[in-house]
C-alpha cells in the first residue's frame, strides 16, 4: 500500500480540500476514515461537514470559530503521522440490488459487449460477480459513485449524454458503476435497472447508500424485478 502525499487545496474561506491521492484505488478508502475520524476530534465544534472522494477529503469549517491559517496548521499536524484505519473500510453496510439486466432497460449492453470482446451474459456475469465499494456521493442527491469494476468492462463515457436516464439505471462509465437515483441526463452505459429505492425524502437516512458501504448488483428476472415493484418501461436508445 502506497503512502499518501497530501497537498491543501484552498475551497473558499472556510474549506480546504485534502488530496491524498491521484489514483482510484479502494485501498485510499482507510486513509480517508482515518483522516476524517482526526478531523473530527481536532475541530471539534469548528467542523460544520465533510465530503469524502476518491482521492480527496474536503473539510469544511465554521470561520467564526476558526480561520483558514488556523484550520490548515490543525490539518497539517493531523497529516504529520496518518496512518490508515481499516475499521473505516469494515464499518459500512452491505447492500444487494436487484437488478433486471436487459437491452430495453439497458440500451448499451450490446454495444458494451461489442466494445469489450464479451458477449452480453458474460457481461452480466462479470458486472454482477463482484461486490463494489461506495467511494464518494455527488452529481445528484443519492448517487453513489462504486467501484472498481472488472478491467474487462473499461468503457469510456458516452460521446453524447442522454437528457434523461430512468430512475434506478445501472451504469458503468471507465471503471466506476452506478444506480441512477432519480431521473436525470446522464452520459453513463446503461445495462440495466434496479427496483432499489436510492433516495427517499420520506426516509430518516434520505439515501440508501454511504460512502464505505458495500454494494452487490444481483440479477433478477422480470418477474421479480415487476414483482418488487420495477418499472419496466424501455429506455430511450437515443442520447
């Protein structure tokens, strides 16, 4: 395991963003709790949020109580001795999505498998055969960027994105993958659809999904999928 070599990045007045890494790697996941769980005791009643990435860990901080000289001298010491926490990996929930793969919810299956050499159930296969780490949450309100999928399904984004992806479309994009929350444009491909509800106002825990949760993508029939409620309308094809 590589050691980080942090660098501050100013984030307004009252932020700064840690970059420990440059890479996407799951290991990064243990220095970021760890680094996340210092922030909290040594800012204390300073700290208003946290917003861990891949590589990055931003802290935001109340400059009433706490200037930026003041906040990056505490992240300086605090980075002095890092070490990583595994119990940050372990402590997140596990999590399995079922998932109804097929081209009329999953329009780029075809060409997915035409990109990568494989056929479509291979990759099915290869998609839903691992479990992926929650690495960060963004772009829209519960969508939890996962990872990393096989090497055999690297696919680049859409040159194009669609104006509307359906609520629930699971997606791959380079070697992340995703569960659309809400209906939204999206440039991701599309291989199928979970009848998991990823976002709920209603819920106490509005998403699902935490950054060091552990996700599994189970395929179900369309039986099942209609049977726990999935919406089976196809997907527009066209960006």
């Amino acid at each position: 395991m590589s050691r980080p070599l942090p660098r501050l990045e100013p984030a307004g007045l009252d932020g700064w963003i840690v970059r420990l890494f440059n890479d996407i790697d799951e290991a990064n996941l243990s220095w970021l709790a760890a680094l996340a769980d210092r922030c909290r005791t040594a800012f204390g009643a300073a700290l208003v949020d946290m917003v861990p990435s891949y590589t990055t860990l931003l802290i935001t901080f109340d400059p009433l109580l706490l200037s930026p000289a003041e906040a990056r001298d505490r992240l300086m010491v605090l980075l002095d001795d890092l070490e990583p926490d595994a119990s940050g990996m372990a402590g997140g929930q596990v999590y399995e999505l079922p998932t109804w793969y097929d081209p009329s919810v999953g329009p780029d299956l075809e060409r997915v498998a035409g990109q990568t050499g494989l056929t479509i159930d291979e990759v099915i296969a290869v998609h839903s055969g691992k479990s992926y780490r929650v690495f960060a949450l963004g772009f829209a309100p519960g969508f939890a960027f996962m990872g990393l999928t096989d090497p055999g399904l690297d696919c680049p984004r859409l040159d194009t994105p669609r104006q509307r992806v359906p609520v629930g479309s699971v997606a791959i994009a380079a070697r992340q993958t995703a569960a659309y929350p809400a209906e939204t444009p999206g440039g991701w491909n599309l291989l199928g659809r979970t009848c998991a509800r990823l976002f709920d106002r209603h819920r106490e825990d509005l998403s699902l999904l935490k950054v060091g949760d552990e996700v599994r993508f189970v395929p179900v029939s369309r039986e099942e999928f209609e049977r726990h409620g999935g919406d089976t309308t196809p997907t527009e094809d066209r960006p």
